[in-house]
C-alpha cells in the first residue's frame, strides 16, 4: 500500500476504529474489540480519544491514512477495511 504523507484522515469517518478486529487489549477493552463493533475511545467527531498515547494498540497506529483504505467516503473506508478483515482472518 503506497501511503501519501500529504493524505490526511477524513473528518466524521472513524472507519479504522470500526472496521478491524483488535486482538491486543485497549484501555477499558482488555479483550480488545470484533470487527464492525466501534472502539469505546472513538469521540463524537469520530476520531481516536488515544491517537499519540502510549495506550493506544500498535496495530492502530501501524494504520496509516492513503487513498487506497480511505476511499472518497466513509463507505468506501468500512469496505476496504472489511475486505482486509475477511482477508486475514484466521
């Protein structure tokens, strides 16, 4: 995935804190979150309440915005995210 350092995340989308099972513990999640469950730290803007904390799972920030994932809407986001979820599930 070619990631662009200019893209930025698009605001009232939140797909990445939806979309992906998290297997590693999150603060107030200790058995992490399944797929298409929203994270309890996504805010009423639907960002990250942990994005720059220490607290924050890596596989989160390892996530990096790009047109590819991100789509020109949020629907486009849960799809590719989805699509990688249905992918890599054991």
């Amino acid at each position: 995935m070619m990631v662009d350092s200019h893209f930025e995340c698009r605001a009232n989308c939140g797909a990445c804190c939806i979309a992906p099972s998290i297997t590693s513990h999150i603060p107030g999640m200790p058995n992490g979150k399944p797929a298409n469950v929203a994270c309890i730290h996504l805010n009423e803007q639907m960002r990250c309440g942990l994005f720059g904390q220490s607290s924050r799972p890596a596989v989160c920030g390892h996530l990096k915005p790009c047109f590819e994932m991100c789509g020109t809407h949020q629907q486009d986001a849960l799809n590719y995210l989805n699509n990688l979820e249905n992918l890599t599930r054991p």
